[in-house]
C-alpha cells in the first residue's frame, strides 16, 4: 500500500484537487523529492515547478522533464531567491518539521505565495508509528498556523482525488489560499 497522498487514478492529468488551483502558465513550488511525479503530472497542464528538496543528491538522482526545476533548500527555511508562485505542495512537511518551527515554515512559504495563491498540504492521520509521532499535528492546529500566516482555509479532503475528508481517513489534505 503507498504512503503517498497523491492517490489519484489518471497518471497524466493533475490531481483533481490542484487541477482548478492552476491558472495558465502557474508557477507550482513542491517540497520534497518525493513529489518529484506529481511534477510531471502538473507540468502537463503548461505548469513550471520548482521542485525544493535539503538532499542534493535525491535531487541529482532525479529525472525531470525541462518545466522542472530542481532546487537544493530546507522546506522548512524557504528561500528560492525572492521568487513567488501561485501554489504550494507541501505534502507532509507538516508532520516532518519540528513542531517548534512549523509557524516559521508555514509563514515562509505563505511570503513566497503570490496573494490568492493556494498552499495544499497532506496531514498524516495513520496510528502513531515510527515515521508518525505521537504528537502529530491535529488539522485545527494545521489551520491555526495558517490563519496566523495570512492563509485562509478553503477545504479538507481525503486524498487528491478529492475524497470527502471523514475521521478515519488516512490523509488531511487540506487547501488554504493566501489572502
């Protein structure tokens, strides 16, 4: 069973959920190598990515096609040289970050959103494991960090696919646009 919160069935087109974020021509920043194919997915709708990931080796390892570019930064200390960009995939960076530095990191990638940008995230709601803490981020903490970094809640689902968000899904993907 993947772990991946992109669970969507057509390979090629966006993902639902981030399909009608993208205006012509976006400009998609995604956190972490592991989004590396949801890179291709986007591009596919005349989409560039950035695509921002601390390993410079993942990275190099990387096959991307010419709208994809690699950038070697911390997600959790954004800095891609004063560039903004209409939307945000953060995937599970949320539960990755430190707890202590998560409001700087969500405040970081609200300033590189363009206003009315949208930042999408996955918060994993698995049973605590080794790769899930015990502590993890419960989704009102999630949108409280976001209010206090001028980010507006919008929806919450289950997947990208758009699965209606309900107590025992394994995902809170959640979409909150920059005001």
């Amino acid at each position: 069973m993947s772990t991946s919160f992109d669970r969507t069935s057509e390979p090629a087109a966006p993902p639902p959920v981030l399909a009608p974020l993208l205006p012509r021509q976006a400009r998609v920043l995604l956190l972490g190598v592991d989004l590396a194919p949801l890179a291709g997915r986007l591009t596919t709708s005349s989409a560039h990515c950035l695509l921002l990931d601390i390993d410079a080796d993942a990275l190099r390892g990387l096959h991307l096609n010419a709208h994809t570019q690699p950038v070697v930064g911390d997600p959790g200390r954004l800095a891609i040289g004063g560039r903004t960009v209409d939307l945000i995939v953060a995937g599970d960076q949320a539960r990755r970050l430190p707890r202590a530095t998560l409001a700087g990191a969500i405040a970081g990638w609200s300033g590189h959103l363009h206003p009315g940008g949208h930042l999408v995230s996955a918060i994993v709601r698995a049973p605590t494991t080794a790769s899930v803490p015990a502590d993890r981020l419960g989704e009102a903490a999630y949108d409280r960090l976001c209010e206090a970094a001028d980010l507006a809640y919008l929806a919450r689902y289950s997947d990208l696919d758009g699965g209606p968000f309900h107590d025992g899904a394994p995902f809170a993907v959640s979409v909150h646009r920059k005001r």
